[in-house]
C-alpha cells in the first residue's frame, strides 16, 4: 500500500547535502536490494529523509517496499523517457522510505538510451532537482552491465558493492576490480567505493569459514589497489530477511532487534559516520 505521493509541500527541505549511493554489482543475486532497502530502513528510522530509486525492470526494491506495480500510473520509466520529471513518480511507502519505483517497461530503456547524447547522466540530472528534500538517495541498480546500471553509479557519489560469498574466492575478487578499479578507468565515471557487503550464503560452519576467507582476500585487495577507506561487514544468513521481504517491509521494522536487523543498523551508522 502507498502512503502519499511526493509533495514538495510535505517534504520540508532544509539544504540538506544530499548523499547518493548506488548499490551495484553486475552479477545476480548478491543482495544489492535487500541491502538497499534495508540501510534505507534504517536510515529513516535515524530520522533522515531517504529515497530509494529503483533501478531494476524486475521492481525488487518496489515490491520490497510493499508497492504494487499494478497501481503505479507513473515510474522511473517515464523520467528515463522524458514523460515525466522525477518529483511527478516520486511516493511514500509505508515506511516511511520515498521510493521512485519501477516498471518492467525500463527493460525498453536501453534501446531508447542507446542513441541519446549523455546517456549515462540521464538519471544524474534528472536527480538534481530534488535533492535538496531528502539525506540520502539509494540507488538499487539492476544485475548486469546495462547503461541503467551505468546510469546509477555515476549519479552516486559512492558505491556499496554487496559480494558474492558462495563462489570460489578468486572470481569475487575479480569482480571487485572490475567496479572498483576497471569502471573508474573505462567509463570515465568516478567510482568511489564506499564498503563491501558479504552476505553469508548459510549458518553452516565451512560457509562461514569462506565468507572469512574471502574478507582477508577483500582486505588485502583493497590495501594493494584503492587508496579509500572501504569498510566491511559480513551479513549473517537469515530468514527474517526473507519473511520482511514478504510483508514489504525493511528489517528496522520488521525485526529489528535480530542478529541480520542490528548488522544493517551498524551498516546505516557507517553511512551516516562516513557522510560525515
Ligand atoms: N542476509 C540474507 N539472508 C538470507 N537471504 C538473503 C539475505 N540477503 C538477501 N537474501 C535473499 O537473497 C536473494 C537475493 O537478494 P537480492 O534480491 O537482494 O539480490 P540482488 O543482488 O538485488 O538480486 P538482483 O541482481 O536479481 O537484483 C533474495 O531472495 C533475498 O531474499
Ligand atoms: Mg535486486
């Protein structure tokens, strides 16, 4: 169920130096929405105005925040298509979180951005007319390499790349330089990483020992090849992410007090730590 649409009139602004992060990584399944929604929880329940702009034709970060799609008369789509300007999708969920939702129709974006000047910066600019009401805008970008993903880093100032802990150390590692190092160079966009999220794949004892395993591989990496100060945490598997995601709620409301709501409680800290 949706609250409200965004209205400037509710939205009190008070210069508030917007922060943008994009949640990104080009494979599947790593937990860039759950992470998305779940720091955005509880950075609302801190008290700052946070929107999340979903990404994603697949609507995980809409759905998750308990907004049918079905409902929706306008979506991240119509801005991606000139139709509509961003303050016009904007709505308030029952979370309290703004969200700028999605629409499977985005999966024509590509082809309809493919031939525009500046394609990369579409969201960028579209962003700029209405940071000044919210603290933070969470970018849930999609999987793959897609000028939607593209789009949602170089409208961030950072990123939070959640890793993939399951497979074999070396590939994560990989990936890690690709967005961390390779995208800065070929893109000519500016990635800032600003942590890594590496979700335990179960409570197994040897998974864990993997997920360990592969924070000193993290470690060392970013020590030998980014200057920046990236933060880690380990996220423990839980099925309360799963029953919250079911009710479209965040973990600070749905559970707040568990072992997988406090770890997204200290990571929405960190965020607010490093916004300064
Ligand atoms: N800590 C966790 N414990 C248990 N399950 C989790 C946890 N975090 C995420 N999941 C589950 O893992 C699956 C993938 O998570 P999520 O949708 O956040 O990944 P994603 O990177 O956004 O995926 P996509 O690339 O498809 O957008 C979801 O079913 C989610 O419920
Ligand atoms: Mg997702």
């Amino acid at each position: 169920m949706v609250k409200n649409k965004f209205s400037r009139k509710i939205v009190d602004s008070q210069s508030r130096g917007v922060k943008t992060i994009a949640f990104v990584h080009h494979k599947g399944g790593t937990g860039k929405t759950t992470s998305c929604l779940n720091s955005a929880g509880w950075l609302t329940r801190m008290k700052k105005k946070v929107l999340v702009v979903d990404l994603d034709p697949q609507g995980n970060a809409t759905a998750g925040l308990g907004v049918d799609r079905k409902t929706l008369d306008a979506t991240i789509y119509d801005v991606f298509f000139g139709k509509h300007n961003i303050e016009e999708v904007i709505l308030e969920t029952d979370s309290g979180i703004y969200l700028a939702p999605s629409s499977i129709d985005l999966l024509a974006a590509e082809t309809h951005m493919a031939g525009q000047a500046n394609n990369a910066r579409i969201l960028k600019i579209s962003l700029a007319s209405i940071e000044e009401f919210f603290d933070y805008i969470l970018i849930d970008a999609p999987p793959g390499s897609t000028l939607l993903m593209i789009n949602g880093i170089a409208a961030a100032e950072n990123i939070i790349i959640p890793l993939d802990t399951g497979v074999f150390a070396y590939e994560t590692m990989d990936t890690l330089k690709t967005l961390a190092v390779d995208l800065n160079q070929e893109l000519g966009v500016e990635v800032n990483v600003m942590m890594l999220l590496l979700r335990e794949y179960s409570t197994s004892f040897l998974d864990r020992g993997l997920t360990r395993e592969i924070k000193k591989l993290a470690k060392r990496f970013l020590t030998e090849n980014l200057t920046s100060d990236v933060r880690i945490f380990t996220i423990p598997f839980s099925r309360k992410i799963y029953k919250a995601q079911m009710r479209g709620r965040p973990i600070s409301h749905y559970a707040p007090y568990s072992d997988v709501g406090f770890i997204y409680r200290r990571i929405a800290k960190e965020i607010i730590a490093y916004s300064g």
